[in-house]
C-alpha cells in the first residue's frame, strides 16, 4: 500500500457556478413558453419551492428578475426539509425592470432536500413562470399566507397557486 499525502487546502480548485428554481426538466414538463414577468400571487404569501443538492456547496449569492412595475420588498431563504429557515436575506427594497442580486454571509449545504423561499410584500411583478394548473402542487411546492418576512420556522401548506418564482442562488463547491 502506498502513501498518499493530504492535499493542502490551496491544491484544491473551486467550481462556480449557479441553481435555479427553474431546472430544464421543470420547465419542460410544463405548458408554458419560457419564464416571464408575472405579479406575485398575493401579498404577504411565501413561496416554497423544493430543491435537491447533490454535492456539498456553499450559496454565496441570490438573485431574481423583477418587472416593470416600481416599489415593493422581497425576503428569500433557504429552508431545511423539516421547514427550519437556514438563512435568508431580511426585507429588501424592490428594484424595477432589473436583475436583483443580494450577497449573503456564505451558507454550506450538505447533499439533500431543501426549500428555495420567497415573500414579497406586495402584488408586484417578478421574474417565474405560470405552469397549467396543479403543476405547482405536484412538484412539491408549498405556500404560506402573511409570511412576509420570512418566518424561522415555515408552516408550508398545500398550494394552489400557479406561479413559480425564477430565484437563482450562486454557489461554489470543491473540485477533487
């Protein structure tokens, strides 16, 4: 048997990349176009859209479109499966017609399921696309009324919503 010695932590190369609550097969399997500027449900309502992590990461970035439409706040976090809020942004101030990106203190995720969270305030347009009824509920999201800011702990209730909002998160993990 031979020795391998340990990689020191500047060996190692670091990945960059971005998920989406928009993954190609979500996006397929439903009977829209393309993701677009829709309002928000319903103020105050929380949005949790279930998300798998297959490599431990760590989440250093989130960001959104938002629509023409000025004004508004949004929160998004990360929620553990049992609906335990991890992290999230606190209220931000809306911007209009542009790409909303928030840096965050940097968050490690271990492989497996979690929840994607967004609140807004407000019925103001966003960035998500608008799938034929049911497809919210059968893909596992969830919502919560006067959830706004985003509470520690979700009560996630049964959706009947049609809107799924486009929240990217960056993140970066360790390459071997």
């Amino acid at each position: 048997m031979s020795y391998t010695p340990a990689r020191p932590v500047e060996a190692l190369t670091y990945r960059h990349y971005a998920i989406s609550t928009m993954t190609e097969h979500q996006v397929r399997s439903m009977t829209v176009s393309a993701v677009a500027s829709a309002a928000w449900p319903l103020a105050n309502l929380a949005i949790y859209v279930p998300l798998y992590i297959n490599e431990t990461v760590t989440l250093y970035e989130v960001g959104f479109g938002t629509g023409a439409t000025a004004g508004g706040n949004w929160d998004i976090g990360i929620y553990d499966s049992a609906g335990t809020r991890l992290q999230s942004t606190g209220t931000q101030a809306r911007t209009a017609s542009a790409w909303n990106v928030n840096n965050w203190t940097d968050l490690t995720l271990q492989p497996g399921w979690y929840y994607a969270a967004m609140a807004a305030n407000g019925t103001d347009n966003y960035s998500g696309i608008v799938p034929a009824a049911g497809i919210c509920e059968s893909i596992g999201i969830c919502e919560q009324q006067t959830a706004f800011v985003l509470p520690a702990t979700a009560t996630l209730t049964r959706t009947t919503r049609a809107f799924i909002p486009s929240i990217t998160f960056a993140l970066r993990s360790v390459a071997l």
